[in-house]
C-alpha cells in the first residue's frame, strides 16, 4: 500500500507496482509562468523519425512518445536537450498540427537559424503543407502541454548505474522539465542532478547513494512531481498511477485560440531594393529571415551592388550573360500570389541594346521577351495573363528567372526595383 500526498491530504492507494508516492504543487511564481504566444517559425520534415537525441527510443516503444507526430527542434530552441518532450501547435498553410519534440536538428543548412525552426515527421508536414509541392514551409507556431496518457513516468539508465552513479530520464510529461533533484534518508538539502546532453539526469558521486532516495522534478512553471520513496535499478521504469499523476496545466498567455496562418511573404513584394530582400520589413520581426531571396543564378557575372547610374535608390544589378545563363532569384518556402499581388515589375538598361532576354518564372512556359536599350525601361508583366505563374511561387519548383536565350554572351545589363505589386497599391 501507498499513498498520495495532494496539497496536504492523504489518500491512501493499492496496488502492487514499485513503492511510489507522487507530489504535485505549484511555486508561488506559477502564475506568472504561461505558456509561450504565437510566434513565426519555419517547418521541414525529416524521414528517421524513430530515434532522436532526447534519447526516448521508438516513437510507440516503451519510453517513446506514443505519437509519430513528431519534431525536431532547431539548436536555437533545443538548447542543449531542454526542449525535450516540449509540444508545438503548429499553423501551415493548409491545417494545424501539435507536435512532440524528440530530437535535435542538426542539419546546418536549414536548421541552424537565428530563428525558431522545427523539423517534422512526414505525418505532421503533411497537415501544414503538401510534400509534392515544397519540403519547407513558413509557420505560426506555439508551444502548449503535451496531451499525454497516463502519468509522469522515470526510466533508470542501462548503460551507467550503481550506488555512486547512475542516470534517469523523465518522460511523458505534460509540459517542459526545469530541473531535477533528489534526497536520501535523513538529508535535507537536494541534491541537484545535472541535464545531459541526451537528456538523461545524472547523479556522479563521490559518494555512494543510500536508498531509498526522494526524486523531485520541477517544470519550466513552478509545479513539483516528487518520487518516494525509490530504490533504483537498472532499465527500471515508472509511472505515476495516482489521482493526480501529471502537472497541471498552466494558464496561457493572452488568447488560447490557433494561431493564424503564416503570411509568407513581405506584403510590399520587393524582391530586389538596392539589395535582394532578406527580412520582412517590420522591425519587430527583423530576427525572422524565412522570406529571404536569393541567388541561383548561373553561367553570368554578377555584381549585386553596383553604384553608378541606378534606376531608383542607391545600387543596382550589374549582370553579364554568357550564352544561356540566367539571373535566377528564388527562395526556399513557397506562398500562393492570387489575391496577394497582379503584377511583376523590374527596371532595366544596358551598355548595348540587346534582344535576347527573356523573363519568366521557373515552372511556367510563358517566356516573356523584352528589348533592352541603353536607358532605364520600367517592364511590367501581369502574373495570371503575360507569365502564367504557377499558383505558389518558390521552392526548387517556381523561381524568377531572367534568361539569355541567344547563343551569343550579353553586354554588361543592368536591373533594378525588381518587385512583385500588391493588389491594394497597383502603382509603380
């Protein structure tokens, strides 16, 4: 027999499991610890989803997390496994996920960002994005308690253990782990057990451990689950069986609703202003670089900065085309243009008139020509009518292409104010 401790009261409990008592209480500081308000984020899906660097083995094993709705959490937000069993409800341009965090994203080309990105089983992509269409997807994101069954549980390391070492891990809890503690008969000062990188709490000595000890874990707001009185072993494992077995869920800051989709895009359609656009231009969200342009041009000479003799502001693109090479401006999320913006605009010049460029987008057969003189043309093209667009714009699908189509190099062709109008400022 045992017994659960809530808030004072005992309430006695059979059974015939390992002796577990289970604490739940909250620090006066709770209510000033909510959870996080929406926020932009960035989304890709990752195929080996059944391991992961939180250490919780296969997604419906034993320790796992009983879900393949399942993320991997860029460094930024891991930090140095924290982030651990942490859920995300999750917004993408076509529906709403919440996830579990069980891995890191070590990919350095997409996730090592100054930004929030979580890389997602294909089963979570799926609800925000199709596959097919990008692999990649701008996000609203927020984290929330995790919807996990049954109660708190603590798994005993296999591969470290005896009375002067040994490791636990924490799991299935309802929202992030803070710190984790202990104390043995007739101590009254924790013992603090320091976070591994694997997400495993190690205690390493010197000295040898009297059993049974006390474990308390604190979450990220205050509240305390509290194990007692336990005798460790090797690859043994726990769960909570009492009333109230789980954290209590903590108050949300501002409102509980889902989170908006994600724009995409910077509303005022610049692609290239004296350089290609790399930040959506609200200085409040000046950390967030997910609507980037870049380059992927190929076979031409490029000077994104040139100084002399520009259309508008104070740089311009400087371009030599040799025979069939293209400026080619992309970018890694894709967003759906229709109701958004009409119209392409870009400016141009050039040393000699030239004929043999052609604009169009990446994906879509209209390939549109312009002629080139020696004085700054404003071209403008309507996206549905002139360039036949494709519904979404970026990816490795549907990039802006400018082309030299001639079998012969360019002169030197100069481009600024490249720039998609907006539907509600038609104006150039």
């Amino acid at each position: 027999m045992y017994s659960l401790y809530w808030k004072g009261l005992i309430y006695p409990y059979l059974g015939n499991a390992v002796l577990l008592i289970v604490v739940l209480h909250l620090s006066k500081s709770f209510a000033q610890s909510p959870l996080s308000e929406c926020f932009n984020s960035r989304s890709t899906w990752f195929a080996d989803n059944q391991h992961g660097a939180c250490m919780y083995g296969t997604s419906m094993g034993a320790t796992g997390p009983q879900t393949y709705l399942i993320a991997a959490s860029s460094k930024l937000v891991f930090d140095k496994s924290a982030d651990c069993g942490a859920c995300y409800e999750i917004t993408g341009p076509n529906g709403v996920v919440t996830v579990m965090v069980v891995d890191e994203c070590t990919d350095g080309g997409v996730c090592n960002t100054t930004f929030p990105h979580l890389d997602l089983a294909p089963q979570a992509f799926d609800i925000l994005q199709d596959p097919h269409v990008a692999g990649i997807t701008d996000t609203q994101a927020k984290r929330v308690t995790c919807n996990v069954q049954g109660g708190i549980k603590l798994a005993v390391g296999t591969n470290f253990f005896d009375a002067t070492g040994w490791e636990i891990m924490i799991f299935n809890h309802r929202t992030v782990i803070r710190s984790v503690s202990f104390t043995a008969p007739g101590q009254y000062t924790p013992v603090q057990l320091p976070r591994q990188t694997y997400n495993y709490w190690r205690y390493s000595g010197p000295a040898p451990v009297t059993w049974p000890i006390t474990i308390s874990v604190t979450d990220a707001y205050g509240a305390v689950a509290t194990f007692q009185p336990l005798t460790l072993s090797s690859g043994l494992i726990i769960e909570s069986t009492s009333s109230a077995p789980q954290f209590p869920v903590p108050a949300p800051v501002g409102s509980s609703d889902t989170c908006p989709p994600p724009l995409g895009y910077n509303p005022d359609g610049w692609i290239y202003q004296d350089q290609l656009e790399k930040e959506y231009n609200d200085p409040a969200l000046a950390y967030i670089n997910t609507f980037q342009w870049s380059d992927w041009s190929y076979s031409i000479t490029i000077n994104w900065a040139y100084a002399q003799n520009v259309y508008d502001g104070s740089l311009c693109v400087q371009v030599t085309f040799q025979s069939g090479g293209a400026v080619q401006i992309g970018r890694d999320t894709t967003f759906a243009w229709a109701g958004a913006f009409t119209k392409l605009q870009l400016a141009a010049r050039a040393d000699q008139a030239f004929t043999g460029i052609r604009v169009y987008w990446k994906g879509s057969l209209n390939k549109v020509p312009i002629s080139i003189t020696t004085s700054w043309q404003l071209f403008t093209f309507d996206l549905a009518t002139d360039l036949a667009t494709p519904a979404l714009i970026g990816g490795q699908q549907v990039m802006l292409t400018i082309q030299n189509v001639l079998g012969v190099n360019s002169p030197t062709i100069y481009f600024d104010d490249i720039r998609l109008i907006p539907v509600n400022n038609p104006t150039t």
